[in-house]
C-alpha cells in the first residue's frame, strides 16, 4: 500500500470506509501478505476514550507503520455481543455524538452528512464505516477458518485474556469470543497498570512500533496524540486545505475522549501534563479549521449523551455497558490451589438510581417486582453468566441535591471461601488508600430510602457479602481501585 503524503490525506469518514473495505479484501484472501492489515484494538470495556483511541492511531499509522513497510490499519471496537450498525449507536450513543461534533459539524462533503440521533441514519454509517468484535466473529467464522492469526496493535490496555505463543515463539492472545483467531502483538499505547509482561519487549517488534505503558495520564487518547508527533505522523502545520480539514476532525474525535475521561481537563488526579499538552496541540488543530470553537460546549454535549444514555439501556446492560474483569490464581489453603474471578462495572448514574433501574423493568412476564430485592436478584443473575465471585459497581456522578461530584462503591462476594475472604481484606486493607466511608453520606443520612437500600446492601449472610460505600477520595477510579482488589486476590 502506498503510503498518503500530508497534502491528500482522507478525511475521517473517508479513511473509516476504505478501512472498512480492506477488511473484507483481508477476509477474501485477496491481499498479498505484505499488505495485510493491522488491526488496532481496544480494551473490553469498548468505552469512548477506547474506541478512538483505536479510530486515531489507526487513522494516522495507516500505510506509515511498521517504518520498514507501512500497512494499512483498521481500528476494531472490542465488543462481542455488538455488532455495528443500530445496536452499536443504542449502547454508545456518545460515540456516534462524538463522531457527529466531529464529521458533520459541518459535514466535509453533503454526501457524508448524517444524523447522529436516528437510528436508521446511525445504524447505516456504522454499518459502512464500523468494526466489532462481533462483526469479525461472523467474517471469521469457526468452522470455514479453523485457525487464523492477526496483526494487532493493542490500545488503552495490555495484556489479553488468553496467551499463548504462536509456532515461531512470538507472543499472542486471543479473545474468548474468538478462539479460532490468535492476535500477534506489534505494539501498545496504554495508560494502565502493566499487566505483567505480555507485551513483547521493544528490541522484538517491527521498526518504528510503539510500546508505551505508561500510568498516569487520564486519557490513552493523549498519550497516542504525543506519540504520533514524537513519531512525525500527526505535524503541527500544515498549509494543505484537505489536510487542514480533515485533521480537524480528527482532532475534535480525540479532543472527546480526553475531555470526558478528564471532566475536561477538571478531575483532581486524572490531569496530567500529558493530557494538558494534548488538549492544546488538538485545539490548535482545530482552530486552523475554524475560527470560531467552543470547547465547553462540545464537552457538554458528549457528557450529556453519555449521562443520558443509560436511560436507553436494561439493567444488566447497564452493567456491562462499561465492565472490565480479571482472573487471579490462589493458593488459599482453604481452597487449594485455584482462581478467583473479578468483575468492576462502572456506572455514571448513583446507586439508588441503578436499583430504581432494576426494580421498575418488567420480568419475562411483563410484571415488575418494585422491591430493592430485584436489584440484588438481577446482580447474582448477571455475575453468574460472568462466572464471577466478586463483583463490583463504581458509580462517579454529580449530586443532584448538592452539584457535587460523588463516587460510591458496592462490593459483593457471592460464594463463601476465597471470595468472601478477599472481599473482606480488601475492605479492611484496602478501605483506607481509597476513602470508603458510610453510605449514605450527608445529607442523605436521613432518607429513609436511602436507609433502606443501605440495610439491603449491607449484607452478611453465608453464602453472600455484600457492602456498599461512599468513596471519598475523587481522585481513583477503577485504574486505581482494581489492582487493589486484585492484590488482596493474590495474597490468598
């Protein structure tokens, strides 16, 4: 594949589609080896800073990377059950605000304008221009392809759920969803704790890759945004109109993910100058394009779609909406030796307002319980079909009351033994570099809903453990509460 020169470089939808159709040029054999795709994939939670993530370094490693031979790149949205199209916009329907703001505000051609709240228009576009996990599964099919490896580029994570070694002795992994694809690593931009080692070492990757795991910054976005200028593929002028243009939409794409993962540039802990130096070199992109931009409008309008977007969604969609999950080897002498699986929902909405979700949703016999008890009910539901032992929900929110950003925490053991065991290390350790605290916190304490929900939650009773608290320090998300769950696991 010809490598693009800045001056005719495609535009954001422009790229989307041609990726789009060299993925089932690769599906149908018809590319030679030498130009066969790299797939950029994101973590499982699929959220916006994931997703494009993905969509940007794609967009300008494309034909460029690896530097001995520039291939084409395809980002891939790593949900399973999703395919793209209409189901894709229901779920992440700050994404297709996102790619709106930024394709078709205006729209660069009037054959690329869409309309980001109708379905049918949504639905078209990503069918055309999007790629899931999902999709892959059904262009990969198990039993015409008994085994095939692609070439990956790992984004906003580190380490794949299942590793293993392909013939020549190079790392790879696969998806549970897809077992019959094994996943070569060329690369990783991530902004997690390292995972213990499963990305290859730099000396072993295609010249020019990337291997950057780097903690801290609040968005993988803004640490692929420095790395595309450190590598010269994303310049800081360019006097090309089609470039000047296009550029800007990749810009406000990126400039989404950071805002939301930082609250715009405003969560005590999050910021760093990675990202401050991101969002400045995005804007200035940006204002090449047009004189007049508003950054706090855009922010509030992707945060509203994303804070309203739950009201499209099922109970236990809703917890998987944002999930991530980990499997942890014990040694516990009570247990033997043996696994412990973690699951951490993250939620924008507060507790009392998930449980109202779970307890007003009819059953399969179109009756709703109205009881708190559904909620629990709902909660054993979806980690049995997880197979976990521990689960997990972060809410972070604004206060309605008080316009005061909260964060609370529930914890629930499902099964006595090694989960419940972790689960109370973890609150009695672990309570403390976090900032749990009562539930409800003032000025709550007296609602007698609220000391309802806290009676149920609140829960010791062989087989179950369940507690929930108000988390004071603002500043650790699930980046930084995980590993400490995770740590108690493994001391078992």
């Amino acid at each position: 594949m010809a490598s693009e020169t800045h001056s005719i470089r495609l535009n954001l939808l422009q790229f989307l589609k041609q990726a789009h159709y060299l993925h089932f040029q690769h599906v149908a054999g018809a590319l030679s080896p030498s130009a066969a795709p790299v797939y950029v994939l994101g973590n499982p939670s699929a959220d916006l800073d994931s997703i494009i993530s993905a969509i940007v370094y794609s967009y300008f490693a494309n034909g460029h990377l690896p530097s001995s031979r520039g291939r084409p790149h395809i980002p891939l949205i790593n949900l399973p059950g999703v395919p793209s199209g209409p189901e894709l916009r229901r779920l992440r329907p700050e994404f297709a605000a996102a790619l709106w703001l930024s394709t078709n505000n205006p729209p660069a051609t009037e054959s690329e304008r869409w309309d980001s709240q109708n379905d049918q228009s949504t639905g078209k576009l990503f069918n055309e221009h999007i790629l899931t996990v999902a999709d892959l599964k059904l262009h990969f099919d198990a039993e015409r392809r008994p085994k095939c490896t692609l070439d990956t580029v790992m984004v906003d994570w580190n380490a794949f759920p299942i590793r293993s070694e392909d013939e020549s002795g190079k790392r790879t992994g696969q998806l549970e969803s897809l077992p019959n694809v094994d996943f070569r690593v060329l690369g990783c931009i991530d902004h997690h704790v390292d995972e213990g080692g499963f990305v290859p070492s730099a000396d072993s990757l295609p010249e020019g890759q990337p291997l950057v795991v780097q903690p801290g910054p609040g968005s993988c976005t803004s640490l692929i945004a420095r790395e595309l200028r450190e590598r010269g593929l994303w310049a800081a002028g360019d006097s090309a109109i089609t470039t000047v243009t296009a550029e800007a939409q990749a810009a406000k794409l990126a400039l989404a993910a950071i805002l939301i993962d930082t609250t715009n540039l405003t969560a005590k802990g999050k910021v760093t100058g990675v990202d401050r130096l991101a969002v400045s070199f995005l804007e200035s992109k940006i204002q090449q394009a047009e004189v007049s931009w508003d950054r706090n409008a855009f922010f509030r309008e992707v945060q509203e779609t994303k804070q309203n977007s739950l009201d499209l969604l099922t109970f236990p969609e809703i917890l998987d909406r944002d999930y991530k999950e980990w499997t942890e080897e014990i040694s516990s002498s009570k247990e033997g030796k043996g696994v412990i699986k973690l699951g951490f929902c993250s939620c924008v909405k507060p507790i009392p307002w998930i449980i109202s979700k779970a307890t007003t949703e009819p059953d399969g016999n179109g009756e709703t319980d109205g009881t708190p008890q559904t909620f629990l009910n709902g909660l054993r539901s979806f980690s049995a079909s997880k197979g976990l032992d521990i689960v997990v929900i972060m809410t972070a929110f604004v206060d309605a009351s008080t316009k005061k950003f909260r964060r609370e925490l529930l914890l629930c053991s499902l099964h006595s033994g090694a989960g419940e065991e972790c689960s109370r290390s973890f609150a009695s350790r672990g309570g403390s570099e976090i900032g749990l605290s009562s539930w409800p916190p003032v000025p709550h304490t007296a609602d007698p809903k609220m000391k309802e929900i806290a009676a149920l939650l609140n829960l010791d009773s062989p087989p179950i453990w369940c507690h929930v608290w108000e988390q004071t320090d603002l500043t650790k998300s699930r980046k930084q509460v995980a590993p400490l769950l995770r740590g108690e696991a493994a001391k078992l």
